[in-house]
C-alpha cells in the first residue's frame, strides 16, 4: 500500500495521534507537498489549530501543485475549522471532474449537512456509502441524518449495514479501533431508541450489557444514554438513569461528572459543588487526574464564592504541572488541563475586578495559543464588563472563527449591552447570519429585545422578541394540552381522600422549604431573603423531587403495571414513601451540610413544584410551601423575554404568549385544587408586596417557617450564595420597582395572552385511572410468596388483578403460585399474558418455555426459544459484534421482589 494512502487509512480508523507522527516523519523525509494536508488533518482533529493554520497557508501559496487527493484533505482541513466556504470551493469545483470519488462525496455531505441542506447531505452520504461501504466513519454521520429526518427505519438499516462492515472487518483492524466504533454505534443504537420513545428497550439491553462490559465501557454507555435523555428534554430521567447506574458502580468518575455536568446545565449550582467535591476524592483515591476536575469548581463556584473559586484555580494549576504523560493524559490533555487552570485564575481576578491582572493572565495565555477559547471568552466579558465594546466585539469575533457556535454564546452571556445605534446594528448583523442553528441567534435576538426596551424601542424590542421565540419553537416539542391533560391527572391523582386513605405515609420532618410558582414570578428573590437567615440554607433549584417521579415511572415500566406517575401514587404503601422521603431528607442535608451545617431548614426553589405539591405532601406533610404570585401579565412577559435555550426545566411554554396563558391557567387551577385539599397550609406570598414591603413580607415568610427574625435577611443582595438562575443579575442589586406593571409597555402586544389566560380549560375525559383500595398488594404477596404462603400470595396477586387486570408481573408471580401448586396448565395463560406484557422478561420466558414442556406442548416450547434467540440476536450480536453473543438478560423476578427505595 503506498505510503500516502496508509495515512488515509488512518483517517478513516480515526487514528489521528499516529496520524500526526507518520505524517509528520514523511513530510521531513520527502518534503511532499500532497501529504502536507494530511499532517494539517491531524493537528486540527486533536486540537492543535495554530499548527493547522500554518500549514493551510504554506499549502495554499503552492496551490496548483495540490493532486486531487490532497484538495480533498485540504477541504476537511477546512470543515475542522469552520471554514465552511473555502471547502465548498474545492469539493464544488473538484465534484464534476470526480462525481464518484466516495470521499470527496462524503465531505461535500457534511458540508450540505452544516449548511441545513439536509436532504441533500442524505443522499451524498447515501452515495459515498453505496461507493466505499468499507469506510466505517461514513455511516454515523448517515444513520444521523435520518434520525433528524425522522425516518426510523432507514436509519436502523444504516446501523445494521454499519454493525456488518464492522465484523467483517474485524480481524483486519486494531482492537482499539474496534472498540472505539463499538462504542460509536452502540451510542448510535441508544440515540434510536431515545428519539423513537422506546425507553424499556434501552433501559433493558443497557442493564443486560452490564452483566458483559467491564465498568467503564457500561458507564460510558450511561454516560451517552444520560446525554441522549436530556437532548430529548427528557432531564429527570437522565438525572435518575444516572443515579441508578451509581448504584452499581458508586465509585465510577465517569458517572459521578456526567452527573455533575447535568446538574450545572440546570442551574443547580450547590448539588454541583457537591458531586465535584466527591469526584475529586474519588479521582485522589484512585490516582486519577484532579486538574480537570478542579477547573471544573473554580467555575462552578466563581459567583458565590469567589474565595473557594480561588484555591480551586490554584490546587489545578499546581496539580496540573505535575501531569506527566500516561494512559490517563497525554500530551495534548496535559497542556489543556495547564491552560484551563491558568484560565480559572484568570477568571478568579476578573469577577473579583481586579482587571488589570486579569486581563495580564488572559492576554499571556493567548500568546501561548492565540486559539484558546476560553480565554478569547473571558477577555471578551471583562472587555464588556469595563465598556470596552469594540474590543470585546472583536475577541467575540475571533472565537466565532474558530467555534461559531460557542462565539453567538459568548454574545449571547455578555453582561451589557452598547447603548449606540451602530453597535446594536452591529450585533443584529451577527445575529441574522446564517448558521447551524438557523437563519437567526435566538438568544441574541433576545439580548437585542432587551437592549431595545432599554432605549424605549418597545415595538421594536416586542418584534424582536417574536422573531426569537417562533425561532426557538422549531426546537421544542411543547404540548399545551398534553400539560392540561396531566395537571388533570395530578388533580385527580391527589385528591383529599387519597389523604384520608392512606393517613400513614411520609415521613414528618419540617426540614424542608419549598418556593414555588411560575417561573419568573419571583422565586428567586424569596429564597435570596430566606437563605440570609442563620437556620436556612438556599439550595436553589433541585431536581429531587421529579428525581423520584421518574424513579416511580421507571418501576412501573418494569412491573409492566400499564400505570405511571401520578396514577400510581395510590399504591405506595406506608414502608415505601416513608424509604422515599428519608433518601429526600438526606440529600437535602447533604446539600446543607458543608456550607450551612446547623440549617434547620433547606429550601427548594424549583418554580415547577407547583405541579408536585400533592407528591410533597404525601411523603412529607409537614413541608413548609411558600407559593409566590406575581401580576401574570407581567410575569407572562418576563418568560417571553427570557433566553431559556429552548431545551431544559420544562420551559416549552414560554416561547408563545397563548401557552404562556394557557400555562398560567394551569397553574391557578393547580394552585386553587391544593388550597382545598390542604387549607391554611401553604403561604401565599405577592412578589408585588415583597418589593414595596419587604420587612413586612420576610417577617411574614419567616413566621410561617418557625425561625426568629433577624434583620439581614432583608440585605438580600448582598449575601454570597449561589444564584444561577435567569434573575441573577436582579437579586444582586437593591430592591426596584421598575419590573413591576412592566406588561403596559407592551399592552397593544397582549391579545393571544389574554386569549390563551381565557380559554376554557377542557382536558381529556379521564377514563383510565384506577383506584386502588390499599397499597402494596404486590409487594405483600410476593413477601408471602417468599414465605411459601402461597394461599396468601395468590390472594394478593388475584386482588391486584382485579383493581389492575393488565398487571404483567402479578401474571408472572401468581403463574408461579400455581405452578408451585402444581397446577401447570393454569400457569400457562398467565405466563403468556405476562410475557406478551413485558416481551424483554427472559426468566418470564424461560418459565414459560418449561411450562410448555412440562405439559408436553414441545413445539410450543421449541417456537417460543426460536424467537427468543432471534431477539437475542437481535439485541445483542448485532451492537456487540466484539463480543460472544448472549442472551438478552432483562428484570427477573428478583428486581420485582426487591422492595423500593
């Protein structure tokens, strides 16, 4: 194989580090100026972009002596660094002369993919597939693109044909590249399920693969299902999957910072502290890497404690220079990490306005790489920070060159705005340039609307806005009536007589605070006074409450029940919601422990628990709840106003004015069923009120708690904890008035608010939700089960399937009754239904096979293990083709038997 082509080889492999020293070695020896982008190809993959650059600009003043080959490399170059024109120019020019040439094609498809040509990318990469099958980096970006097309079944072929070209080429390839793509389209297999709703498919082959996998293959798989969750909106249950899996591997990095990272993506800044905090003891006891880990704090705590923000920065700098090369950190690793760490200082001295140091650390880190994001970045805020707009405007602009996307960001999270007319022209410049995003930045558009309304340019702020948020729309999978139809549910799931049946449950702990209410109602400026109190600890918003509404979703889909949350809320017996409500008070002291140990309360602030006041009740009756009210009009605009990403906290509703109307009406009927289930027990708080008697209100909000006044509550800008919500900036400032009946400047604007507040709230007829006379029946028979008291366990298996005919594991639990009796041919119908209820139930179907030939139905057994192995083939050879195939090993009884926590 001629030498040029085995470092094409490499690209393919994705071997880019040997691609960099085989390159590197040619090019000194031959001097070959086709093999020059090649070398280039490998330093922009590993980061290395100055070197890159360098090399594009000796190639290019030599261009015409450029083969074809090496125009193509020459063209990925470019797509590495988002120089998306240059490399339309050479793959276009060069296409009509080599229309079948499958890596020029593959490349002219990631370039129709970037610029939103979506089905023209399709069919490239169809082609270039067809061309070299062979090439396994073709066929992720394919199976991609037909999952963003939503066509399912053409992107599963593509995995299959992808999984085959992998086993046949098995032997001929390096295990590291092997496992490497394993890894790959397994993630693949897992982002189909994800995108398709098909969770129990997921969820069973991951726990089959974990019987197979060594540790951290498994949690990388968690790591990438987690990931796939929260892209899906769906962040309570990658919060919960993780979790699980920590179950099994407590002491696994890889899912402690993944968790971490989805807990920081929430705003959720003190469980992050915490879960970094364990990581690092972790990385320390087994001789890891911490550096990263440390950046990782310092930025995570720079707002509100600036000082801890600085030991961090110094323990990874000092860490960082004592990296040596190993199989955890390589070379290009260790002098990121070394940079980083001098950024978390540099970013220390900037939020603590000590500038000119600041800007010195910044500046030396850009002479050492001129490419370093993170630094462009943190120079660009301090540059806005100080009113130096054109300097920042630049910085801004270089970072857009090298990473767009994280360039808008940085336009986007800058603190003020430029108060003159060209500036803001400017920046609406950049905000309608086309990108992967769209024809517009949503969030910078939002930063306009802002910057307008400050200039009084209301309109003109509105039809910003407006622009913005039907932007933002493409990206959301927001439901109004799927909201209507479950705040229904929640309503007749919790009503007072589930309290009255089941007086027994929760725990009576007067621990926790909750602050609840719309989303920008006011929240946060409530928690910001409690939290100044001695006896209080604010820990902002948690997501430990639908934590476990995603844990009782997650049973349910195991026991193959049919129900889910809050339907199943009747069946937690007083054993189970007890064992919920100490793991909640345990990790709300947890949070407590190190900043505020003597807390006798914690509060949660998360707005939307205004849907699970019931839940909160029922585990925790003594929970103090603080509802804050707001004129809706008002909060209505500060919502539409408001840059929420379009992905996280359940914000679908704010980019419509009717859905926000229609989301404030849920809320009242919400708000007004929990005042009549639990009268005179929660304190309705009026953020109106808070701002023109603020005295008043914290005595007020603190007499309800049961703690003394103190008098610095009411200093609430000033106090050093962490605020990592959209009103950040506000609760750091004195109390104002100026965002109160701020809904008359745009009053003309307020008709499908007004239509959305008004419309008749008509949900679905409710006809599917059981009533359960008492809870635990399952549980109570397989206790009795165990206890080979099999006339009592069959009378509590009959009672369940009497309230629940469908129940898959009480078919399976009392199939095994009756066979314990030795009535066989009884068992067999049960089986059947249990299985065709949870068809993923290997043991179920083991039983089921035994059964059959028990009572000599042999061919039945012989079809039923065919079709067991086909799925087992299915769910396992084919995404682990590295491996010895094995039976799909889904829930056996034991998961079921074993008592919730």
């Amino acid at each position: 194989m001629p030498f040029k082509k085995s470092l094409r080889r490499l690209v393919d492999l994705q071997q880019f580090d040997e691609l960099k020293n085989q390159a590197l070695n040619y090019v000194l020896e031959t001097h070959d100026l086709n093999a020059q982008p090649l070398l280039a190809l490998a330093h922009a993959h590993l980061g290395e972009r100055a070197k890159a650059l360098d090399i594009v600009i000796q190639v290019k003043a030599q261009f015409d002596l450029l083969d074809l080959e090496a125009r193509i490399d020459l063209a990925a170059v470019y797509c590495l660094l988002h120089q998306l024109e240059h490399a339309l120019n050479l793959l276009e020019a060069d296409y009509p002369q080599a229309p079948l040439h499958p890596l020029l094609i593959a490349r002219l498809a990631w370039c129709r993919m970037a610029q939103g040509r979506l089905d023209e990318a399709r069919h490239l990469y169809q082609q270039a597939a067809q061309l070299a099958p062979q090439r396994l980096p073709v066929w992720s970006p394919l199976c991609r693109l037909y999952l963003e097309l939503q066509d399912y079944d053409s992107a599963q072929q593509a995995l299959h044909s992808a999984i085959g070209q992998l086993e046949a080429l098995h032997q001929q390839l390096p295990e590291l590249v092997v496992k490497q793509f394993t890894a790959q389209f397994r993630s693949l297999q897992l982002e189909l399920w994800v995108a398709q709703e098909q969770l129990v498919d997921a969820e069973q082959w991951l726990e089959t693969r974990r019987h197979n996998l060594s540790e951290d293959e498994w949690a990388n798989l968690v790591v990438s299902y987690a990931s796939l969750l929260a892209g899906h909106d769906k962040h309570s249950a990658a919060d919960e999957a993780l979790r699980t899996a920590l179950k099994h591997y407590a002491n696994n990095l890889g899912l402690l910072s993944q968790l971490a990272e989805l807990a920081q993506m929430q705003g959720r800044t003190q469980q992050t502290i915490q879960l970094l905090r364990r990581a690092i003891r972790l990385a320390k006891e087994q001789n890891k890497p911490e550096a990263g880990l440390w950046v990782r704090l310092s930025s995570t705590s720079l707002q509100h404690a600036p000082q801890q923000a600085r030991l961090a920065a110094e323990k990874a700098i000092e860490l960082s220079k004592a990296l040596e090369v190993s199989e955890h950190c390589s070379e290009i690793m260790i002098r990121q990490l070394r940079q980083q760490g001098q950024n978390a200082l540099a970013q220390v001295e900037s939020h603590e306005q000590h500038f000119e140091l600041a800007e010195q650390l910044f500046t030396d880190l850009l002479n050492d790489n001129p490419y370093f994001v993170p630094a462009l970045q943190g120079l660009g805020q301090q540059q806005m920070q100080r009113g130096n707009i054109d300097e920042a405007v630049a910085l801004f602009e270089r970072i857009k060159q090298i990473d767009p996307a994280k360039g808008y960001a940085s336009l986007i999270n800058a603190r003020h705005f430029p108060d003159d007319e060209a500036s803001l022209q400017r920046i609406e410049q950049a905000a309608r340039q086309p990108s992967l995003e769209g024809s517009v930045r949503a969030g910078l558009l939002l930063q306009l609307a802002a910057s307008r309304e400050k200039r009084k340019d209301y309109d003109q702020a509105f039809a910003l806005a407006v622009e913005a948020n039907n932007a933002n729309k493409g990206l959301l999978k927001y439901d109004p009536l799927a909201h209507r139809n479950s705040c229904a549910r929640i309503r007749y799931a919790f009503s007072r007589s589930l309290y009255e049946h089941r007086p027994d449950c929760g725990i009576d702990s007067t621990l926790p605070v909750y602050v609840l209410g719309m989303p920008r109602s006011g929240t946060t400026l409530v928690e910001q006074i409690l939290a100044g109190h001695s006896e209080i600890f604010g820990a902002g918003e948690l997501g430990i409450i639908p934590s476990r509404i995603q844990g009782l979703n997650r049973w349910e889909r195991h026991v193959g029940s049919g129900r889910r949350y809050p339907d199943c809320v009747d069946d937690l017996s007083p054993y189970v919601s007890a064992g919920i409500a100490n793991g909640i008070i345990a990790e709300l002291q947890e949070l407590a422990a190190d900043d505020k140990p003597q807390a006798k309360h914690v509060v949660d602030k998360l707005p939307h628990n205004f849907e699970n006041i019931g839940l909160i009740k029922f585990l925790l009756p003594q929970a103090k709840i603080i509802s804050v009210r707001r004129d809706p009009r008002d909060i209505a605009l500060s919502n539409y106003f408001t840059d929420y990403q379009a992905k996280h906290g359940g914000m679908g509703f704010a980019y419509d004015m009717s859905w926000i109307g229609e989301q404030l009406a849920d809320h009242n009927m919400l708000m007004h069923h929990w005042g009549q289930v639990f009268p005179g027990e929660i304190l309705e708080i009026n953020y109106e009120d808070v701002v023109n008697d603020l005295e008043g209100s914290a005595r007020k909000m603190l007499a309800y708690i049961g703690v003394e006044w103190e008098p610095q509550v009411v200093a609430f800008n000033e106090h050093k904890r962490p605020v990592k919500t959209a009103s950040v900036w506000q609760v750091r400032q004195a109390i104002y008035t100026t965002s109160t009946a701020k809904w008359k400047r745009y009053q003309q604007h307020l008709a499908p608010l007004t239509q959305g507040t008004n419309k008749a709230i008509r949900p679905d007829p409710i006809n599917d939700m059981l009533s359960l006379p008492e809870p635990g029946l399952f549980s109570l028979g397989v206790d009795l089960y165990r206890q080979k008291d099999l006339d009592g366990a069959e009378l509590n298996f009959k009672k369940v399937l009497h309230h629940n005919p469908q129940h898959g594991a009480a078919h399976y639990m009392l199939a095994l009754v009756y066979c314990s009796k030795g009535y066989v041919a009884d068992s067999i119908p049960l089986f059947e239904h249990a299985l065709q209820r949870c068809p993923w139930q290997q043991e179920w179907r083991d039983k089921l096979i035994e059964a059959y030939k028990l009572m000599g139905e042999d061919h039945k057994a012989a079809d039923l293990q065919a079709k067991a192995q086909t799925k087992t083939n299915t769910m396992t050879h084919e995404h682990d083709f590295d491996e010895t195939a094995e039976p799909l090993a889904l829930l056996t009884s034991s998961a079921f038997v074993s008592k919730q926590e």
